[in-house]
C-alpha cells in the first residue's frame, strides 16, 4: 500500500502528539487547532489546560526529483513558518520538519538526511527580538518503511512571554481535546 504525502504528514502530528504527552504533566492536546486565529498543526496545553501553551507548526522536507534535499526551498519554508510564529501566542514553539521519504544513496541504501538551520539569518529569527524565547527544532522521520515516525529533538525550545491564560481558558472551554487524561 502507498501512503500519500497527507497521509505521513498526519502520522506526523500523531507522533508529535505523543511526544508532547511524554515530556508534559497532564495536557490537554489538539491537531489542527485553530488557536487565538491561527492554524496550529499541534498544540498543547500543559497541566488540564491550565499552563503553558505549547504551538507545532509542521512542514514537509522538499526534495529534487532526484532526490536531492532543496535546502533553498526548506529555508523559505522555516522563514514562513517563522513570519507566522511571530504573531502567535504560545509559552513554547516548535517548527517540525517531516521526511516522508527517505532518499537513496548511490550504493542502494536509504538514508535521511538531518535537519538543521544553516543560515545565520534564520538561526537568529528562532530568537524571539528581546531574546526572551527560541523557537525549538523537531526532526520526524515518517516515512512508508518506518513502522512508526522518529523524533529527533534537534534544538529545545526556550519560553517566550505570552499573556495565554484568557485565551486558553476559553479554548478549553470551547473545544474537545484529541487527546486529553480523563479522571
């Protein structure tokens, strides 16, 4: 059976969602949420919806027909992903890239490579301006041989100020939890 593109990148948000659940105390989590706005591909509220907010945005690795990596084209990605992160209210933020494929080297073997930010400009926009808060790097293998998507936490996040209590308040009240622990 194939599996489309859609189809990884919602594998994807699945295993993101599990790694969130494993490294937060009793979140509350949503995929594509719709938070103060803003499609969200991930997020989470810490402690039953009552700490901080934590916001994914996900993005397919582009590649060459010949399957090179396009890293021109995963820059501009990050940039864009970047530009939307700067109006959303989160305590934590993550850009995700997702191989749905892994990439054959000349002697037969599959191989994926890592992702990493390489240009300084955008090594210095993961820092919010007043340097109070980085957006954090997750890798996620998901591709048709891997039986369940990888996760490599390639830079963790640091906080940013966000006044998200109100907003998160209401969220809660407002929508039902893809995953959430229930007493």
């Amino acid at each position: 059976m194939t599996i489309n593109e859609d189809q990884q990148l919602g594998r994807a948000k699945n295993a993101i969602l599990s790694f969130l659940e494993r490294r937060l105390s009793i979140p509350k989590i949503y995929i594509d949420a719709k938070w103060d706005g803003h499609d969200i591909d991930v997020l989470a509220v810490n402690r039953d919806g009552v700490g901080d907010v934590y916001a994914v945005l996900l993005f397919a690795r582009p590649y060459f027909e010949d399957g090179r990596l396009n890293i021109k084209q995963q820059e501009e990605k990050v940039n864009d992903l970047l530009d939307r992160f700067s109006s959303i209210p989160a305590n934590y933020k993550y850009i995700a890239a997702v191989d749905t494929r892994y990439v054959t080297t000349p002697d037969g073997t599959p191989w994926i490579a890592k992702f990493q930010i390489q240009s300084n400009n955008l090594i210095g926009r993961l820092l919010s301006p007043d340097g109070i808060g980085r957006v954090g790097l997750l890798h996620v293998s998901a591709t048709e041989e891997v039986e369940e998507p990888a996760i490599e936490h390639v830079m963790k996040p640091e906080r940013f100020r966000a006044k998200v209590a109100k907003l998160a308040d209401e969220y809660i009240q407002q929508h039902e939890a893809d995953w959430e622990i229930r007493a």
